[in-house]
C-alpha cells in the first residue's frame, strides 16, 4: 500500500526494487492478495496517470506484470484443481459474502459496525469532495491524489474481493475478508489524514483508541478459544478403545489432527478414506469420490467390527442424523458432467454410515467429551460409540 505510493512520488532504484519484493512476496503468501496487489497498482497509476506520469505508469504497471508472472509456476496446480474445485463450489451468492462480511464486524448489535459505515461513508463522500477542488475546503495538489489513491484502493479491494468470491462460488468465512479490510481501512485513514482541520489529526487517533477498545474484549474472548477438540477425543480413545475396536473420523479433514495425538495402537479409519493425511503429491484424493460405493468398504468393516463384539466409536464435527426420507439414496459417482459440491458427498456418506449403524448395533451411546474453555464450532466434534453383544455361534 505505501510502496506503491511512495513511487508516484518518484521512482528510485531501491523503491522499484522493495516494491517489486514486496508485492511478489505478498501474492505468494497468500494468491488472494494479488486482488489486493492489483488495487494498490490501479490506484497508483490512476494518480500518476492525472500528472501525466507515464514512465511512472509503466513502472508501477511491470512491478504488477512481475508479481503476476511470479504465480506462472503454479498455473498447473490451477489447472490439476479444475478436478476438485466444484466441490467447493457452493454457488455463494453475493449476499452470502455480505453476511459474512457483516459477522466479521461484529454484527449490528455491537458498535464496531456502525464505526465502520460512519469512517467510510465520511472518507468516500471526502475523497469525492475533494477531486472538485470546492474552494471552501481547498486541498493540496498531494492531498487530493492521496484521497484518490485512498478512494481507489479502498473501492477495488472491496469489489474485487467481492467479484472473485462470487465469481468462483467458493463458500467462504470471515476470515476470508481480513485482507480487505486490511487495505480498505488503510485506504479509509490515507483519505481522514487529508483533512486540513487541525482538529483532524486527533480524531483520527481517538477513532483508532475507539476502535482497539470495541474489539479488545471481542479478541480476549476469542483467544480463550480452544481450536479444536480432536486432541481430547484421541486422548479418550487412547484410555478406553481396546483391541479389535473401530475409530471412524469423518470428515476425513479431522483425521489430520487426530492422527497427531491418536496412539498408533488404535485402529481408525476416516470418511472419505485417504491414503494419507495431508495429501502428499501423488494421492489421488478423489478417488473415493469418482467410484461408485466408495463408502462400502468401510460400512463393511464396521458391521465385522459390530458382529465380533468390538466397538465402533464415530468422531464427528457433523451432527449423527439419519436420512429424513427413509433409506438413503445411492450416491452418484463424481463425472465430468455431474460436479455437485462437497456436501453431496459428505451428507450422503454421513446417512449412509448412520444407516449401517443404526442397523448393526445394539446399544448407542454419547461419550463425554469434558473441557474446561470454549471450542471453535466449526471444530469441535463430538465422540459416539456403538456396540453389539457377539453373537453365538450356532452349535454344529
């Protein structure tokens, strides 16, 4: 944000080179900051662009040509995605993005949003006001492109990070709009520092103080949060899963930290199954999408579990539910013309497994999972177990 500026005041060797550094080193942590990357660039042409700036132009354009060509090496791994990509594809509406990004601030019951809407309403109507040169509230030449190069960083995050989200349809979560709003309050406090008040400067550090001070309980709170519970749930199993017991993960996704803190006696397997977790190169992790009955296998080892009179314990962060309309239904095989999300797959796999167990056992239980601090929802699973008396074997 800043380097990009301090070139539309004069390129220098060691301003291209940190600019160059920096926005290649930015796309490759994170590929979404390349949205990011590209407005600081737009904004900073549109400013030397009015001073007629070319050379400068062309500079700031190439620094952004680099950084793109820098993700070259990656466009196979983009191109291998196009195999799995519709499973994250949930067709997440603009609306969508919108809400979450009202829960990122907090919601309208907390000030932290109205703060929001009343410092960026205020610094767009001002960066507006002030590219008409109205001579009440004359500006500098200087602060009237920094309200531009402001408004316009502030604007393209917005919009291309709200057009890249709906243009792929890729569920998303709060945590997914951080950089934005990264770039937009950067962009927001560029435009209020142009104030010619002198009273300005310190409104600006109140607003900030404001600000620490609404969301300073809010992360306390969060801090206090335990990431996940998968660790406790192992460390049960590991006490009370004797041999011949079953663990079945599902989401597969759970089975990466499980496998961390689960003792190597234990026997468990995930849903869908994985040669490895994390994918390693060379895992073909859609495999169990693409065959049909890829879940039988599995439903096979649970009911050998459940008739040899051994227990089948299920860790889950989906709800145990059976299918609301009776039996479920097959599963189609994922094809190239049938690409449903990922949720076809791990809601159907989910009634399919609580189906055989349902059928299988005779006694069902909820373990108790005990901790003392709050989990992340969206990690924390819960802990089944299923069982059968063995049944005799018939005299001959």
């Amino acid at each position: 944000f800043g380097l990009f500026w301090r070139l539309t005041q004069g390129v220098t060797a060691a301003r291209v080179a940190w600019t160059t550094v920096v926005a290649v080193l930015s796309v490759q942590t994170l590929y979404t900051n390349s949205l990011l990357v590209f407005a600081f660039a737009v904004a900073a042409v549109a400013v030397t662009a009015r001073r007629r700036q070319w050379r400068t132009a062309l500079v700031i354009l190439a620094i952004g040509a680099i950084a793109a060509v820098s993700l070259l090496p990656y466009l196979s791994l983009f191109w291998q995605m196009q195999a799995w990509a519709s499973l994250g594809q949930v067709n997440f509406s603009l609306s969508n993005s919108l809400f979450k990004l009202y829960i990122a601030l907090l919601g309208s019951a907390h000030a932290l949003l109205w703060l929001w809407v009343a410092m960026l309403s205020l610094s767009l109507v001002l960066a507006v006001w002030w590219q008409r040169s109205v001579p009440a509230l004359e500006q500098s030449v200087e602060s009237r492109d920094l309200a531009l190069y402001g408004l316009i960083c502030a604007v393209l995050a917005f919009v291309g990070t709200m057009g890249f989200y709906r243009a792929v349809g890729w569920g998303t979560n709060v945590w997914y709009y951080l950089p934005m709003l990264a770039a937009m309050a950067a962009g927001v406090d560029l435009i209020l520092a142009q104030s010619r008040f002198h009273w300005a400067a310190l409104a600006r550090g109140g607003i900030g103080l404001l600000g620490v001070a609404l969301l300073s309980r809010v992360v306390f709170g969060f801090s206090e949060f335990r990431a996940s519970n998968i660790d406790l749930i192992a460390n049960i199993l590991g006490e009370r899963a004797t041999p011949g017991d079953l663990v079945v993960v599902w989401p597969s996704a759970e089975g990466i930290t499980f496998q961390r803190y689960v003792k190597p006696s234990v026997d468990w397997t995930s849903i869908p199954t994985a040669p490895h977790l994390p994918s390693i190169p060379g895992d073909d992790f859609m495999l169990p999408y693409r065959e049909r009955n890829s879940l039988r296998p599995t439903l096979d080892r649970i009911r050998q579990t459940l008739q040899d009179g051994h227990r089948v314990w299920v860790a889950s962060t989906w709800p145990l539910q059976p299918f609301p309309d009776g039996r479920p239904r097959e599963i189609e095989p994922l094809t190239s013309s049938f690409r449903p999300p990922a949720g076809y797959y791990l809601r159907g796999w989910g009634y399919q497994l609580v189906e055989e167990l349902q059928r299988d056992a005779a006694s069902i239980s909820r373990v108790q999972v005990d901790c003392d601090q709050p989990i992340n929802p969206y990690e924390q699973s819960s802990l089944t177990v299923f069982f059968r008396e063995k049944q005799p074997t018939p005299a001959p």
